[in-house]
C-alpha cells in the first residue's frame, strides 16, 4: 500500500529506461549559439605535409614538371666527358697525300702491346728519321687522326692532346669532377642557408656564363678552368632541383617522380649522343646544352617556381604563417586545385633557417646515417668504372666507344626502373642491401674466375655489376634526402654526393697510369663493397615516413633494434576487451 507522498512502484521490464541525455519525448529545443559566441580552436601549426598539400594538387604536379625538365639539359654540361675526351687512333703526320699501308710500315716503328695479350701495332708517338729505319725521333708535323666513334672534332683532335700532352686529359677529367665536388658542398650549404630558389637562380646564370666560356676558350689550361667552374655550377643546379622536387611531394609521390628525373637524365644522355653524331664538334655539343638553361631563368620571375614550402617553414616567417592559419580557419572547404598564393612571396633577406652547430654537433643518428650513406655512395660510384673497363684491363681488347656509352646509359635507366618497381615494395634499406650485394657478388666472380669465363660470362657480370652499382648510387641520393631534416637537407645530399665523386676520382687517375695495377683496384673496391653490405644494416627505413625537418626529428630515424618484435599490424582503434 501506497502513500501519496511515496513515489510510484515500477514494474520490472526488460528495456532499459531511456538515458536523461536522450529523452523519450520530444521537447522545444533551445536555439543553436551563434559562432561568435564559441572560442575558437586552437589553431595548430601548419606542418611540411600540410604546407605542401595546401599548394593545390594542379600546381604541385606543375612545379614538379619544371623541376624535372632542365635535367634533359643538364646531362649535356655533367655528362659529355667520355665524348669530348675520347682519344682517336692516331700517327705522325707525314708529308705528301694520304698514306698507304705500306708507306705507314716503312716510316713508322712497331711497339708492343701495353695490356695483356695485346699484340701492339704501328707506333702512335714515334717516327723514322727520314724515312730510314736507323733512327726513331718524335711526331714533329703533328698527327693524323683516324676518326671512327664519336666526335670528329673534340679537345683531343684540336689541341692535339696525345702523346707528350695526354696528361692533361686526365688532369681536364679530374678538374672536372672535383669541380662537382665543390659544387655539391658549397652550394648545398648555401641551398639551406638562403633558400632552394635564390640557389638555384644563381647556379643557372653561373652555368650559363660559365658554358659560354668554355664554348670559346682558346687554349687547354682556360678551357680546364672554365670546366672546373660549369661542373660546380651544374652540380648546384642538380642538386638543388633535386631536393626542391623531394620537397614538394607528398611519401607516395617521392619515389615516382624521383625516378622520372633519373628517367629525364637518361634521356638527355641519349640525346647528347644524338646531338654529338650530327654537329661533330665539341664547341657546338657544350653549346646546345649550355643555351637551352637560359629558358629556365624564368624561374626567378615570382609565381612561376616559388620557394620550397618546407624551406619556408623554417624560415620562421611569422607573416606566411599567420596567413596561412588565417586562411586555413576562414575556408575549410576549400577547392583541392587551387594555389598558395602565400608562397609566392619571397622570403624575407633577413629570415634564415635556424641552424644550431653544437646541436648538429651531438646528433650521433645524424652523423651515422650520412657516415653510412656516404660511404656506400664512395664504393658504388667508384666501383662502376671496374666495371666498364673489365674486359679491355683483362682480355687485353676493349669494346667500342658506343657499346660501353649505351651501355652505362641503359644500365642506368633500366636501374631507375627496377627501383620504381621494388623500392615501395620492399624499402629503401633492403633494396639497397640487395643491390650492394650483387655488386660485391659480381666483383668477387670476376675477380676469382676471369681466368675460367669466357668472353660472354664477362660480360654479363660485367653488366650485372654496373647495373647494380648505378641502382645503389641512385637509390643511395633518394635515401639521403628522405632522412636529412630539411635544415640540412642540401648539406647532407651535397656530401653524399662529394663522396662519390671522390669514388670517381679513380677512373681518371688509372687512365693516366694506363690501367696497371687495375687488379689491386678492384679488389680494394670489391672488399670495400662487402663491408657497406655489414654497414647499410645500421640504417633506418624511410618507406611512407614523411620528411624530417629539424634536427630533432632526424635524431627519430632510428633502425629499430633486432630483438624488438614489431606491432605494425594492429589495428589503428583497437580498445582492450573490457569484460577482460
């Protein structure tokens, strides 16, 4: 029995009663505050991918486009060496018509071969005295040139670079080289300290200037100079376009376009080869690829290639932040193909990353990964060379000029495409370990077996190894870039890429000994090879992580340690069981 004060008794039910939050009723609703009366949130700050995306995928994929094209160019200035240095079967010159056989016998002596199971031929430096075969004196009118492979008038022909001169082809090779050395150092740094745009604007009209000077250098020692400064230049103008194109993409995009640009190189060496059958001469090959750069000064035109945005941010500029933010909050819809018209400003002269040295100093990951990849870029570009002069060194006759050329430029691009197909697949880290692999495996059976292998084995280790080689220094570059921070992102790259030219540096310099001791150089490099195999396992993996940008983020890329077992497969809202 009840009282009316007691509440009312409630008969069991199956049903839960509805929560207070959810009434059963429907009741007035109250109206909706207005948007000036709820604080606003907190507005975060904008990072690398945000900054990029916020270009608008139209122009993404247009500056992407202009910062691969010059490469087609560029392989003309950083690549026409083997063209404009190739020596030319040669004799003495001698009076009257063009001689026979028979005349060449009587007025020139025969020398021995140089190279094993070389049988030697009409001597190329010396000449009897009046034709009498009592006494040998050296070239005194000069010397003929029989032209069959490449250009018909290069350095070689016109300043008569044989013989007691030959030296300075090698000297020219390795001008040229430590020119792209200094180039990757000096202006690398420059690319983080003033901006990849201001960079690549002065790197253009270096090597425009300096390409008109080679084109007319009168004597050797200009023409070696004016080499050295074009190599520094072009080297500024790859590399800085290198990382810029990293810079604005987003991880699924990095590996695709990096390999069209190696895929736009490859094509420009091809075209340099095209272009070198039909002028013949030296002076119009640099020309045609120095003229075409003029084009690109464009760029500076502000809005058509606009500073990095990774770069920008961390410039510290507070005003394209804050426009940003502003814009970001004020359109949250907006359309996916339209600009950021904030980044076409440029920067301001004084606002500079801030670079801390005694930070840089003590980050020990940093220093690791650049020590590992630096070194793998040393054996992988030093090693290529063992390789395209394997079977002349052992065999004691060396294939043609067009057969080794396209060779290294089709090793080259097939290299480019089995990254493409492999390296989102199974990482940077065990590509490379794969690709060093074969390389070091293909120096040890030639090395170990050249006495049992025929012509044709050798020559398929010969293009397994460089084709490996060139796919580790390429993918070397990539994985350099992806695990710089961007405040030392043209620093690290341009360092990696110095160490490879250090490796190159051994080509030229067994040219002027005249390959001996080739034996003792590629076992060094052979051995060397098999110890990058032990040291790429240090490395981090940089598959579908975005770019670091500071310092303390590239501390993060860190190769997890091997006792660790991994969780990469749970999922991203697993909760635990609460009846658990």
């Amino acid at each position: 029995m009840t009282t009316p004060d007691s509440p009312p008794l409630v008969s069991p039910s199956p049903c839960p009663a509805p929560p207070p939050s959810l009434p059963s009723s429907p009741v007035p609703s109250s109206p909706a505050p207005s948007s000036s009366s709820l604080p606003a949130p907190p507005s975060l700050p904008p990072t690398g991918e945000v900054m990029v995306l916020a270009l608008g995928r139209k122009k993404q994929r247009v500056l992407i486009a202009l910062s691969i094209l010059p490469n087609l160019f560029l392989a003309f200035l950083l690549s026409s060496d083997p063209l404009i240095t190739l020596s030319s079967p040669h004799h003495c010159h001698l009076p009257g018509p063009l001689p026979s056989p028979e005349v060449l016998n009587a007025s020139l002596p025969w020398e021995k071969g140089e190279r094993p199971k070389d049988s030697g031929g009409l001597s190329q430096c010396k000449q009897y005295v009046n034709g009498s075969q009592s006494a040998v004196v050296d070239c005194k009118a000069g010397w003929d040139y029989n032209v069959t492979e490449g250009l018909r008038n290069n350095i070689v022909t016109e300043w008569d670079l044989v013989c007691g001169q030959y030296w300075l082809v090698p000297v020219e090779e390795v001008c040229f080289i430590l020119g792209v050395l200094i180039g990757c150092l000096g202006l690398g740094y420059a690319a983080d300290r003033l901006g990849r745009s201001k960079t690549l604007l002065t790197s253009l009209t270096l090597s425009v200037v300096f390409g008109v000077l080679v084109c007319v250098s009168p004597y050797p020692s200009i023409f070696i100079v004016m080499r050295f400064c074009l190599a520094a230049a072009s080297a500024g103008v790859y590399l800085t376009l290198y990382i810029t194109r990293l810079e604005l993409c987003e991880p699924s995009l990095r590996l695709v376009v990096t390999m069209l640009a190696g895929l736009m190189t490859v094509a420009g060496e091809l075209l340099l080869l095209a272009v070198a059958l039909g002028c013949q001469s030296w002076r119009g090959l640099l020309g045609a690829g120095a003229a075409p750069l003029t084009l690109f000064l464009s760029y500076g035109i502000p809005g058509v290639f606009p500073e990095s945005p990774r770069w920008l941010l961390l410039s510290e500029r507070s005003g394209d932040l804050n426009s940003f933010t502003e814009r970001r909050n004020s359109n949250r819809d907006m359309r996916d193909d339209e600009s950021f018209t904030e980044l076409d400003s440029e920067p301001a002269p004084s606002s500079r990353p801030h670079l801390s040295f005694p930070e840089l100093f003590h980050s020990r990951n940093i220093w690791k990964n650049m020590c590992v990849l630096g070194f793998t870029s040393f054996i992988s570009h030093g090693i290529s060379h063992c390789y395209s002069s394997f079977r002349g060194d052992v065999r004691g006759t060396a294939p043609s000029f067009y057969w080794t050329y396209l060779l290294s430029v089709c090793a080259g691009g097939g290299a480019w495409l089995l990254l493409w197909a492999t390296v989102d697949r199974c990482g940077r880290r065990g590509i490379l370990l794969l690709s060093m692999t074969m390389t070091g495996l293909a120096s040890l059976i030639l090395l170990g077996l050249m006495e049992y292998l025929s012509e044709t084995a050798i020559t398929v280790f010969s293009v397994l190894g460089l084709f490996s080689s060139q796919a580790t220094a390429s993918l070397c570059i990539l994985f350099t870039a992806e695990i710089m921070p961007t405040i030392i992102r043209g620093s690290g790259v341009g360092a990696v890429l110095a160490l490879g030219c250090v490796g190159r540096l051994s080509s030229p310099l067994m040219d002027l000994r005249n390959h001996y001791g080739y034996f003792l150089h590629h076992v060094v490099y052979s051995s060397l090879a098999l110890l990058a195999v032990l040291s790429i396992l240090l490395l981090p993996e940089s598959k579908r992580k975005p770019l670091p940008q500071t310092l303390a983020d590239g501390e993060q890329y860190r190769r997890p340690p091997l006792g660790r077992r991994r969780r990469d497969n749970v999922p991203l809202l697993a909760t635990p069981n609460p009846e658990t």
